[in-house]
C-alpha cells in the first residue's frame, strides 16, 4: 500500500513538473526592421492562439538577438541560414541553399538550438539600383557595377552600419568583386532608409534585401550576384532545444506557419507595411486568419 502511494505520488509529481514546463511563458524575439517585425508578431499570435503563454520581445540587432537565445532570455526567432553560417559560425566554404541549411543545424544544435523546417523565403543580402539608372548605365550585375566603378565612374551606396561591418557583408564583397566604392561614397544610415534614399536620387546603390517590398513600388531592381557571394538566408524558426522538449507539439506548428512563407508571399506582407503603411498587427492577423490559423 505504502509503495502504491508513493508511486502515485511521484506520478503526480512528474505531471506537475511536465505541466509547469509546457506551461512556462514562451518569449519570442525578432530583429529591428518590417520583416522580422511581422514574422514576431505573427508568430507571438499564432502560439496565443494555439493556448501558449507568449511573450514578444522584438526589436533587437542581429548580435544582441542571438546572445539572448544562447542565453535563454529568447525561446525562438526567425533566423537567416547565411546569417548563422557566417556570422556565428564563420563558416566562409561556398555552399548551396540546402548544404547551408544542414551545416547551421548540426552546429547550432552542438549549441543547444533547434533549426526547425525552413520556409522557402531566401532573404538574402543584394543590391539594388533605380531601374532607369542602371539601363541608362548598362548595369545587370555586381561584375557590371564593378567595371563602371572601376572606370572611373563615381558611384555612391546607401548602407546600414550592419551591413557596412559583417563578414558577409559589403568589404568581403568588394573584394570578391574587385572594386571599391570608396570610404567618402558609403552613406550610412538606419535599415529602413536605404531604398528610400536610392528611390529620391540621392545615391546610386542602394543594399537591399531580396524579400523587400519597397523593390517594385520605388520601381527598382536588384543587381544580379553573378559570382555567388551572398549565401542563401533561408528564413527558418530556430527553438532552444529544451523549450522543444518541454513543448511537443511546437516543432509541428511552426513548421505548419513555415511552409506558408516564401520570397513573394514575404515581400508582400513587407509591401503592406512599408508601402501601404498598414500596421504591423493588422497585417500579421490578417495572415492568419486568411490561412485559418486564427
């Protein structure tokens, strides 16, 4: 009798423990511009309604994003493989799209986080001219942005400070390329700026990314990367492993969210927010309740 109760008792117990893991508040993050401040808020309202205990946490730099998952402050975010591969595993080997994505799981799971099934959105990093501008210069290609640059054409780059520094970012592709636009001709400023300010004239080039919605509404285009240097940024939920263990059924349902996401179905929801100025939770909601989600 005495041993039937104490295994009840520890039956019990381990339900209680399971319950108060499952039942622990998921905090999701997001980064600082419109796409990653959809996809949180989508996704902040999505496990809300699936009965989850939610908290968002977006608005944050690339860097300071990562630490706060390693360090258990973030649960999960929607990161970019080519971001991962680079960035914080400094893995410089020119992979494909699906060489990429297996490399970052195995060495971010070594990590203690999950890359869960990745959308088919490839945000990568580009660079975009106003359409007229480069047909007037005959401009198709980095290698064509290149040669003009390096005949003495003086051209000038809008560039967040991102950008400007990462090690898959503008120096490394300068010299991929073999040219230099010049310290005095990188304007830098915030994210969200760039296109507008390559839209109004005032400078010539413009980095981008390829999910942006502003592209065909500013009616410009992106040069095409003919050697391959930006990586593929397939945009992917990534989950400390234990919060997936502690919730058996999150892996499903943000993989569900995740195959609803590709290049034009983001840079239209991008579009709405950056064009039409709707707001970031209308377009979120309305996301979900058009894929019966809500």
């Amino acid at each position: 009798m005495k041993k039937q109760l104490l295994t009840t008792l520890a039956g019990v117990a381990l339900a209680a423990t399971v319950s108060t893991a499952q039942a622990e508040e998921i905090v999701v993050g997001g980064k600082n511009f419109t796409e990653q401040l959809i996809l949180a808020d989508m996704t902040t309202t999505y496990l809300e309604n699936l009965g989850y205990d939610v908290e968002k946490r977006d608005g944050m730099g690339t860097t300071i994003l990562r630490r706060a998952q390693l360090n258990g402050q973030v649960d999960l975010y929607w990161g970019y493989t080519g971001t991962s591969l680079i960035t914080f595993n400094k893995v410089t080997e020119d992979l494909s799209r699906e060489e990429t994505y297996q490399r970052v799981k195995k060495l971010d799971a070594e990590k203690g986080l999950v890359w869960l099934e990745p959308s088919d959105a490839n945000n990568t990093y580009a660079l975009a001219m106003r359409e007229a501008d480069a047909e007037q210069r005959g401009i198709e290609t980095i290698s064509d942005l290149a040669a003009a640059i390096n005949s003495g054409e003086t051209l000038t780059l809008a560039s967040n400070a991102e950008f400007y520094s990462r090690d898959d970012g503008l120096r490394p592709l300068q010299e991929t390329y073999g040219f230099e636009f010049g310290r005095a001709n990188v304007k830098q400023m915030d994210f969200g700026l760039t296109l507008p300010t390559l839209a109004d004239k005032n400078v010539d080039v413009a980095m981008a990314t390829a999910t942006d919605g502003r592209i065909p509404a500013f009616d410009l285009v992106i040069l095409e990367d003919d050697k391959g240097f930006f990586p593929a940024y397939a945009l992917t939920p990534v989950v400390r492993e234990e919060v997936l263990e502690a919730n058996p059924k999150l892996a499903e349902q943000l993989n569900k969210l995740s195959a609803l996401i590709d290049d034009e179905t983001m840079a239209k929801l991008n579009a709405r927010v950056d064009v039409d100025q709707e707001t970031i939770e209308h377009v979120a909601t309305d996301f979900l309740k058009q894929h019966d989600l809500l």
